[in-house]
C-alpha cells in the first residue's frame, strides 16, 4: 500500500506539473483523497485517449457510408448508354448531354472503344465517377459475353450493388435473364429501373409482373408513372407520398408538389401492396404492418433499404432516360437502398494457406488489399485502376503485388473525375482510384506485404482455342508486337506464342469471339493490318503402349565426324501423373559419359515437341535410356542430342501414337420447350449429355462435348433457341479422337506438308 501511494504521489506531481497545479494543498489533504485525484486524473486521460480514437473510427466510418460502387446493366437498347449519359450530366460530371446515335455525331460518353460501339457489346469495364448530394457514386460498366468471363467476373468483383434497366415495351428480354443471373452469382443487391415510358405501348405493371415471374424477383414499384407515353409527365413517390415533375431545357429542375387528386386512389393501392411485399421479408416492417400502426415514410425507407441490402426485395424506379424524366429520384434510390462498402462482405483467398477464404474487414484500419481492375493506356503511361477493400493507400508509400511478389512504390495517385486526373495523397477502403506508372496485369492483387491475400483466384483458365496472326506489312511489326504485350498484360486468359515449325504467331484465347475482338483492335488500336489464319484447336499426341528404339547417329565429311548410339524405350506415363515428360537414365557404368547425358535429354524433349501424326506435341510420355555407345573423338553433345532426335521419330509409330482433343464442360441454359433440339444437335456434334437438370422455366444441361465440334455454336445455338439460349464452356481435359477422327486428322497434315 505504501508503495502504491508513494508511487501514485510522484505520478501527481507529473501531473500536477503538466497541468501547471499546486501539488502542495492536494498533498496537505488524506493520502488517500491524493489517490482519489491521480485515478479521477488518469481516467480523464484514457477517455480522452478513446475519445480520439472514436472520433478517426467515425470519420472514415461517415466517408464509407457516403461512398457507393454501383454498376448498370441491361438487355441491348434498354436505354443503358442513355441512362449512364443522365445520370453524369445531373452529377456535374459532364456539362452536355449527346445521344447514342445523335445528329452530332460526338455520341454517348461511355461508348469509348468505337468496336464496342458497332458491336454492341461491352467489351472492356469502364469507370466513371461522379457526386450526388454530398455522396460519391463510382459507375462501372459491366461486360456481360461469356467469352471475357475473367473481365465479368472482375468487373463484377468490385461492384457493391447495381441498377437493372428494364425497357417498358420489350419488358424483360433473354439479355436481361443473364445478367440478373450473373448478379445473383455474385450476390449484388440491385434496384430495377424501368424505362422509356414515354414510348407507345409502355406498360410498366405489365414489365413489373414479367420481373416477378422470369427473374423470380420479389419486387414492388416504389413510384407510380403520372400518365404514360405521350402523356408522361412526371412520378409519384410512394414512399415519401409527393410528386416530381422535370422541367427545364434538361429535365434539370425538380418540381415536387402533392399527389394528384386523380391518381389518390392508385397510390394508396400501390403504397399497400409495396408495403405488404417488403413486410413478407422484413421483420420489424411487418410487425408495424400487422399491428394497423401507420407506417412513416423513414420506417418504410429504412425497411426497403435493410430488405435491399439483404437481397430479399428489388425496388422497382421508373422513368424515361431519353425525355430526362425519374433520373434524379433514382439517383436518391441509389444513395437511400443500396450497400456502402462496410455494409457488403468481401472475400479474400490466402495464399498461405492454400487459398482459404478470409472475410475482409473492409475498413482503413486493416492491412492494405487493393485489386487492380482495369489497365488504361493514358497519355502518362500506364494506368491502373484499383479497388481498395482493405486499408489505407498512400502516394510515395511501398505496396506488394502478391501475383509477382514485386515491391513497387507508388509514384503517383489519382482520382477519375471528368476528363481531369484529380492528384490525391491518400485514398482508404471502399474507394476506387488510380495508379501510374505500376507495372502489373489486369486482375493482380497489392498489399502492404503484412499478409498475401489475392482478390480472385490465381487458377486462370486454360485458353482453348488459338488463332495464327501475322502483319500484312513488314514495317508494322513494332506496333504489333506492342499490342500483343498490352493485350496479355490486360487480360490473362489471352496468351501469345511462336510456333517453332512455321515461324508465326500464335494467339490462344477463351473463344472465337474473343480473339476476333483482339484481331480488331490491333488493327483500329495500332492500325496494323493483321492477316487471320484459320482457327486452330490445341490437340496434343500421346503414345499407348511400350515400344524399344536403338539408333546409332554416324556421320564422317572430313575432319570431326559425329557418333552418338542411344537405346531404350519410351512409354506412357499412369494416368494422373503431375508431369507431361519424364525422362530417366538407367545406364550402368560409362557407355555413354554423364555430360552428354543432358544433351540426350533435351534432345527427346525436342523431339516431343512435335509428334509425327500431326505435328503436335506429345504429352504423357516417360523416356528411359538403358545403353548406348561413344566415340572418343567423333562423340559430341550435338552427336547425341540428333540420335535421340531420330530416335524418337524412329520407335514413335510403334509405341501406337494416338491424337488427344481438348473437351470441354458446356453448360447450356435453355427454355424447356427448346430442349429436344438442343440435345439432338448436342448428340450430332459427338457430345456426351452428362446431367440435365430443371430450374424454374429452364433447362440445364451439362455436356462434355469435344471443341472441334463447338465453333459457331453460339450462333446456332440462338437460331435453335429464338436467342434465348446461353452456354458456358470451360475447358476439362484432352482425351483420345476416335479412329475415324485420327485418320481424318492426320490425311489432312500429310496434304498440307505435301503442298509446303
């Protein structure tokens, strides 16, 4: 005890002194009042401590919750471009409105890329960022073909919730199913926005029924439309009871009054069965709904948003994007129903511990996780944009890319606004920002180096399906080269190679339309002029049984002749067995030196590279030397290395080479009525049906069918199925042709290297 208090006593003085106190009348009273007075005074300053502490926690807390990353899809023609054009002009972002297909010619402002234009398809993400009401709302747009399945998947990736757009004639449309599909995949909270009502035949209840019978969507209109086509004039809001009306050359002005008293009825009956939907799925809603209490419009608010976030309710907006009427009121949608960072879970895989999941925080306390998204070509170089999960990112600090392991300072960090780079020192989680002068691929993960998290799987899929390319002119090479490098550092499903026999380039991707797309951008891109060889699908060779090869390589001109003698037998390796070559040297004693023995070996792996059926190369094989014989003055690594290249070709037919192709997992959703003809055509492309399951009004099939006999299927498959149809395919191992196919396969090699 008197330790304590002698202790304490020598603590007051600090204190007393730091306070600028008299110790003197505290330390005349009790010991214990001293005490009293140190513990009063050490309480007050660990308060003051939290406080701090509570007060940085609230800030970055009230920058997250006024931050949103939101994405717009839709069908083709559902006024997407329109709505995304809107939507920047009423932020400020841009200060002119121009049409998708306007007399200006200028053309909509995300419709950057002029192939995405005329194809219609979105092909790459783009971001944008604009401010609504004190709230920043990052826009991504989303690609959605099944051949950029690594850029949907990413773009997905960084999306907190997003807006579906519904066209009020078409009502819900076969695009429209896949991409609700996709983001019920990746779990994204969405609001509906049902458009173009001032079109003939708009008929919003007709679309909202259509959502809740194809989408399986349980949703309810939160606005009601004042009049329709021609006589479309404004919105009601069923939550707040108040009606907007857009005037101004824009649409810029929002004139909000009362409901009109012909339309009194429709609301109360709207305003009812909206509450009656979100009371189904919201607990505390339901309650007051049951009990007959009058339900505020902050209560109703709050319940659409908790159901929202939950992805139990989508909240049906409507408009016309094109007349600039119910943009602003969904823009207040966005900000008031769907999640801020810290209200979604994101997912890390650990690469320590073999790509276990780890549920992010997502708050600047954490260690730093950020996902490069998006490479640009900008006029400064590289530019990479990021999608902080995780931490605090600070310009002139250390980050990690965990896919290279490569530590990289980051020279400089931007924010997107306009066409302007906006210079920032630091940006925390739930931002989207960018990055120059980093040199990494589409898809990597940065951390701080405290941890190895990646955002997406290392795993990239396999390309299936290769291209030859070349440059029609010889000067354009340079550029050329270029592109591909660009091309593959944006998107790792693309790969470049050589093929060693005919000296050109090879491009392997994950379809026909996406090497198509590449081909086309290296000519609008970097205006080369590229020469397309035919599609070309990755087979590969293997042998079937054990066969014996003894050759001996002599040659004599003059001077240094070249003896190499090699014996053997090459057979296959067990199935699932890691490696695709083996080689293994059983010689006993010094038939052959042991430095010539790597020569050997490389020898056979060359050879391997190309098998004699149809020049691919040959997988699964075990090599074993078992003698040979050396010359003490002819023999050379050279010698060597050509006898075990003969060889090979000499003990290949024996050992009953047979040809593997690539077959691949297709999996096919299709409308039930559909399904007869779309497994007969799968039977007749010599595919083998292995589940056929149902899912609501659909059909999913599963096939292993084999890629040779896939090109152009997702053209029949529309025309079989009224473009209703949709397939995935994804690479699942090489399996044997059969005889018919081999003999094919190889008569068409011996014409073409007849014809060389």
């Amino acid at each position: 005890m008197t330790m304590a208090r002698s202790s304490a006593t020598r603590l007051l003085y600090a204190l007393c002194a730091e306070n600028t106190l008299s110790t003197t009348p505290i330390l005349s009273s009790s010991p214990s009042f001293a005490l009293l007075v140190f513990e009063n005074a050490q309480r007050r300053r660990f308060s003051s401590a939290g406080n701090v502490a509570r007060e940085k926690e609230a800030w970055w807390k009230e920058a997250m919750e006024k931050l949103r990353n939101i994405g717009i899809s839709a069908h083709i023609d559902s006024g997407k471009t329109t709505l995304t054009e809107r939507i920047l002009y009423y932020t400020g972002r841009i200060h002119e409105i121009h049409e998708v297909r306007g007399r200006d010619g200028v053309g909509a402002k995300m419709d950057s890329m002029d192939l995405e234009r005329e194809k219609g398809i979105t092909i790459q993400s783009a971001a944008t960022y604009c401010t609504w009401n004190g709230f920043q709302v990052n826009i991504i747009d989303t690609p959605g073909h099944v051949d950029f399945t690594i850029e949907v998947e990413r773009a997905l990736r960084v999306l907190d919730g997003a807006i579906l757009v519904l066209c009020s004639v078409g009502g819900v449309q076969s695009q429209s199913i896949t991409v609700d599909r996709q983001m019920r995949r990746y779990e994204v909270p969405r609001l509906a926005f049902i458009n173009k009502l001032d079109r003939m035949g708009a008929d919003p209840w007709k679309v909202l029924s259509q959502a809740r019978a194809k989408l399986r969507h349980h949703s309810a209109a939160v606005q009601v439309p004042i009049g329709l086509e021609e006589d479309f004039q404004g919105l009601v809001d069923l939550v707040h009871l108040k009606s907007y009306f857009f005037h101004g050359s824009s649409g810029e002005k929002v004139v909000t009054g009362d409901v009109p008293a012909d339309l009194e009825a429709l609301v109360a009956e709207k305003r009812r069965e909206l509450i009656e939907v979100v009371s189904e799925v919201d607990d505390q809603l339901a309650e007051a709904f049951l009990s007959d209490e009058p339900i505020s419009p902050t209560d109703l608010e709050m319940a659409i948003r908790r159901a929202t976030i939950s992805r139990k309710f989508v909240p049906v907006f409507m408009g016309s994007a094109f007349k600039n009427k119910g943009v602003q009121p969904l823009l207040n949608g966005v900000i008031d129903y769907l999640p801020c960072p810290i209200e979604v879970s994101n997912h890390a895989l650990d690469q320590n511990k073999n790509e276990e999941k780890v549920l992010l925080s997502g708050t600047p306390d954490g260690p730093l996780v950020a996902l490069a998204f998006k490479l640009e070509e900008g006029r400064f170089g590289q530019l990479t944009y990021l999608r902080i999960y995780e931490g605090v990112i600070r310009k002139g600090n250390f980050i990690i890319n965990v896919n290279t392991g490569k530590k990289i300072k980051v020279p400089r960090l931007v924010r997107m606004h306009s066409d302007e780079l906006e210079d920032i020192q630091e940006a925390h989680a739930g931002q989207i920002v960018a990055v120059f002068g980093v040199d990494c691929a589409s898809g990597d993960t940065f951390t701080d180096g405290s941890v190895r998290y990646t955002m997406t799987s290392m795993n990239v899929p396999e390309p299936v399906m290769s291209l030859a390319v070349s440059p029609v002119s010889k000067d354009s090479g340079g550029q050329f080269s270029k592109a591909l490098n660009r091309f593959q550092r944006e998107d790792p499903t693309f790969r470049v190679g050589l093929d060693a026999e005919s000296g050109q380039t090879i491009i392997s991707g994950m379809g026909e339309l996406h090497l198509d797309i590449y081909v086309e951008r290296i000519r609008r891109e970097y205006k080369v002029d590229a020469v397309v060889g035919k599609p070309r699908v990755n087979f590969r060779e293997t042998v079937t049984q054990r066969a014996e090869f003894d050759y001996l390589h002599k040659k004599q001109s003059g001077g240094q002749g070249q003896y190499g003698r090699v014996c053997g037998y090459v057979e296959p390796l067990p199935i699932g067995s890691s490696t695709k070559f083996e080689f293994e040297n059983l010689i006993i004693g010094q038939a052959i030196p042991s430095n010539f023995i790597p020569a050997i070996e490389k020898g056979f792996k060359e050879a391997s590279n190309s098998g004699s059926l149809i020049g691919h190369p040959v997988e699964n094989i075990r090599v074993v030397l078992t003698d040979g014989a050396s010359h003490a003055v002819d023999s050379s690594e050279l010698a060597f290395k050509l006898a075990a290249i003969y060889a090979f070709r000499q003990c290949y037919a024996a050992a009953k080479p047979v040809i593997l192709e690539p077959t691949m997992v297709v999996e096919l959703k299709v409308p039930t009525e559909f399904q007869g003809t779309v497994t007969g055509d799968i039977n007749k492309r010599k595919g083998v049906i292995v589940g056929n399951d149902q899912d609501g009004d659909d059909s999913v099939i599963t096939a292993h069918v084999p890629l040779n006999n896939m090109f152009g299927y997702s053209t029949s498959l529309r025309s079989m199925t009224q473009g209703k149809g949709e397939f995935t395919m994804e690479y699942k191992e090489h399996l044997p042709v059969p005889q018919d196919v081999q003999m094919q396969l190889v008569n068409t090699y011996k014409a073409s290297k007849g014809t060389e």
